[in-house]
C-alpha cells in the first residue's frame, strides 16, 4: 500500500513516523516548502542569530532514507480522488492508494490594496523568513499588521536587530479577544516597553507602490501614511485548502474530517491546521492551529490507517507562548468574556509583568482553567486538577506542587492564597506538598 502525505509539517512528519513504526507501507512525504522537516515554531530564532537553519531540523537527513520515508520536493496543483493521482505543478504525477491532507495554513489577506507587492510577507513558511532576511539589510522601519502571536513574534524578530516597528492593531486591547483584560493590558505594557510603536482601534488602509512592484508605506485606517521598507502581514491565518477545490472533498473552513480524521472520500484523511473537526469535542475549536495537535492528530490517523482504530482526543485544552520577556501558559477554559458561572481568583504581581489567574465555577467551586504570565506551573499537576474537577479551595492549599522550578524561580503561591483568603473570608494555608517526590506521588508515579 502507497500513503501519499501532503505536508512535511508537525503533522505530516508525525504521520509518515508513526506509520513507519506501525507497517511496511510506502510513505512519500509532499512538500514544496523544504527538502526536509524543520521546526516551524524556531524560525524566529533563526533570524535573532540564536539558532542556525540545520538546529531546527529534528532528525538528520540520512534519517528518512534509514526509516524508508521518501520525500518529494514539489507544489501539488490537483488532486484527482476519482483516480487516486496527486498533479504536481511541474506535470508530473504520483499515485496514491491512501491519502493523508497536512497542508497547514497560509497567511489571511483582505483585500488590501497593494496586499501582493514585493516587501509585504507574512511569517508563516521557511520563505516567509528568507524574505525577511532578505529585507532587513539597511531596513530603516517595518510596519505590522495584526494583533495576534505571529505579528508579536515579528515584532521581537525586528526589534532584535534594532529595526523600528509600528504596530497595528484593530482591537483596542492586544489580543483581547483571547485574553481577560488584566493579561491584555499587561501584553501592551510589554510591547511598549521594548519601544515598538503600538497603535490600537487602527487597522491597515493600502499599502502604497514606490513605482517598482515594492511596498514604500502604508496608509491607516486613521489616515496617517506610515514611510516603511516592509509590511507584516500578521492578521491570522486560513487553512491552506484553495488547490483542493475540485478534488470532491467537503470543506467549509477547513477540511471536514470525523473523529478518525477521515474527510468524506474514501481513503482521504486530513491532519494540522488544514483539519476541520465536524464535532469537535466540549472545549475545543473546529479548527485548532497549535503545534502539539498537529502531532496528536498525526499519531491518531497513522493508527487509524494501520487498522487500530481510535478517535481523536486532544484531552484538556493548552497552549503557551511568549511576549517578548514574558512568558505565558494557559491550562484549561480561560475566557476574554467568560461564561456566567465562571469566576476567578486574580492575582497581579507588583511589578506588573507576572500574575496567575485560576477559574473555578462559582455553583460548585470545581477547577475549571489556569491562566499564567511570567510563572511556569507543571502541566501534567494542572491536568490532573483539571480532569478530577478539584474543588479550587484543595487546588489552592496545594498550589505548591504546581510551581514549576521552585529552587530557581521565586514563589507566589502564599500570596495567591493570602489574596484568596481576603476575598472570600476563608483562613486557608498553604500545604507544604512540594518538589518532585510529591509531585510524582500526587501523580500516581511514586515509589
């Protein structure tokens, strides 16, 4: 049996391991971005000088030669389910007997006037850094467009190399529609306090031609005509789905696939980003672009393919990212605009850089999310909270134990406790259960 894979992504690449482990069938790995996998998420790094191209490759090159994976470097135009045949834009073709779709996601645009002209990228592929790259030399100003982790990434990408930025951004609280306002209000203090120039409620007019097919400024919303060398486009992105339109498979935003990642064709899956759950699972999106679904979800249809049927279950809702110096976690259900039985206990930092938010519902005092910024807490401790529905007064006096590096990091839980017993009228204490021993013990993993 042939598995043709489209995508060398997280998912893709998870995909073409897992079916390697699992049989014998050939596997040809479809990509026009890369000769071999890499990983997305550092290509910032790239750019800042920390890491090199070859760091961020996982595996070494001889690895898909040893493991019987092939890789074939080209752009699929169509795909033929009918004859099971995948056309590549150079003419040639590749057949097919199961298909797995991880085609990702590619940078949204609106309609800007000027949206295509050279200096105007996004930050999503291994292109996208190259134009980057290829830029920056003697770049005097970068503007950029959209409030979300991609332009804030961007963001730090240019200011690392001392390039002024101006930064649009439509909402009028950074990443507000995600955020609770505290958190919000504190991503802006960190963006103005690296010296970029944010400006909320304003949105990107056109984007002018210097005469020669290149970005030369751009035009708010406001009116004001920004002189820039280059224009981020950073306002979300869209499944990668347009080459797919007269392939028969069903697509509303994404792919519709099931709970074993099959699409509507048989012997078509889809996977990642591109992925549109027709029944996603309480707490979850349709559409989930995070790195560690991607590979949840190339595990998952690897085992469905070989015949070991399981559906797709990402568990409790995660993510993490980082704002410049600030680092950021989430476990669990945490509203911008929560739900009328959630209520939370906040607790800010007096620096204004740090704070931990838990979430709890206010009929039944379970645990329903944890918010973090510039704290770490263990994940699988917040997971088990979590999935047990912990009353958040157990969570409270144990909050020792979800302190990540407590010999190197300094501790909050007294305060969070403190603060909790204020406003409640309770005389709670903090248990002493901390490090790994209980850790592991609360786990279930101890000696």
């Amino acid at each position: 049996m042939h598995i043709a894979i489209i995508g060398n992504g997280i998912s893709g690449i998870t995909a073409a391991r897992y079916l390697r482990k699992l049989s014998d069938h050939k596997i040809t790995v479809i990509s026009a971005e890369t000769d071999h996998f890499f990983s997305r998420t550092a290509l910032m790094y790239i750019y800042m000088g920390h890491m090199r191209f070859e760091d961020t490759k996982p595996y070494e090159d001889w690895f898909w030669t040893k493991n019987r994976i092939d890789l074939k470097r080209a752009y699929v135009s169509k795909v033929d389910t009918a004859n099971k045949t995948l056309q590549f834009s150079e003419g040639d073709d590749l057949k097919y007997d199961k298909l797995i779709i991880a085609c990702g996601s590619t940078p949204n645009k609106f309609g800007w006037p000027g949206q295509d002209l050279d200096k105007v990228h996004g930050m999503y592929s291994y292109q996208d850094l190259e134009a980057m790259e290829k830029h920056s030399e003697g770049l005097k100003k970068a503007v950029i467009v959209g409030g979300g982790l991609i332009g804030i990434e961007m963001a730090e990408m240019f200011h690392s190399r001392h390039i002024p930025v101006t930064f649009l951004v439509r909402e009028n609280s950074f990443w507000n529609g995600v955020m609770p306002p505290e958190e919000s209000q504190m991503i802006n203090r960190e963006i103005l306090a690296n010296g970029i120039d944010l400006q909320l409620e304003t949105e990107l007019k056109e984007i002018i031609d210097d005469g020669n097919g290149a970005a030369k400024a751009a035009v708010t919303s406001k009116g004001e005509t920004i002189e820039c060398g280059f224009v981020g486009l950073t306002a979300g992105v869209s499944p990668n789905i347009k080459f797919l339109a007269d392939s028969g498979i069903e697509m509303t935003r994404g792919i519709m696939v099931n709970e074993f990642l099959e699409t509507n064709v048989p012997d078509v899956y889809a996977i990642g980003d591109c992925a549109n759950a027709r029944n996603p699972l309480p707490g979850r999106r349709p559409i989930e672009a995070i790195w560690y679904t991607g590979r949840m979800m190339g595990e998952t249809v690897a085992y469905n393919i070989c015949g070991k049927k399981i559906a797709y279950d990402p568990g409790i809702w995660f993510n993490s990212a980082k704002f410049f110096d600030i680092e950021y976690q989430v476990y669990g259900t945490v509203s911008a605009r929560p739900a009328e039985n959630h209520t939370s206990l906040y607790w800010e930092h007096s620096d204004g850089n740090k704070s931990i938010r838990i979430v709890f519902d206010k009929e039944n005092n379970q645990i329903i999310g944890f918010n973090l910024m510039g704290v770490r807490y263990r994940h699988e401790v917040c997971e088990k909270w979590l999935k047990d529905k912990v009353n958040v007064e157990d969570v409270l006096q144990n909050l020792g134990m979800a302190n990540f590096d407590p010999e190197f990091f300094e501790e909050y839980e007294s305060d969070v406790i403190a603060l909790y017993n204020k406003q409640a009228g309770k005389n709670l204490s903090l248990k002493k259960r901390r490090g790994l021993n209980a850790v592991l013990s609360f786990l279930g993993r101890g000696k």
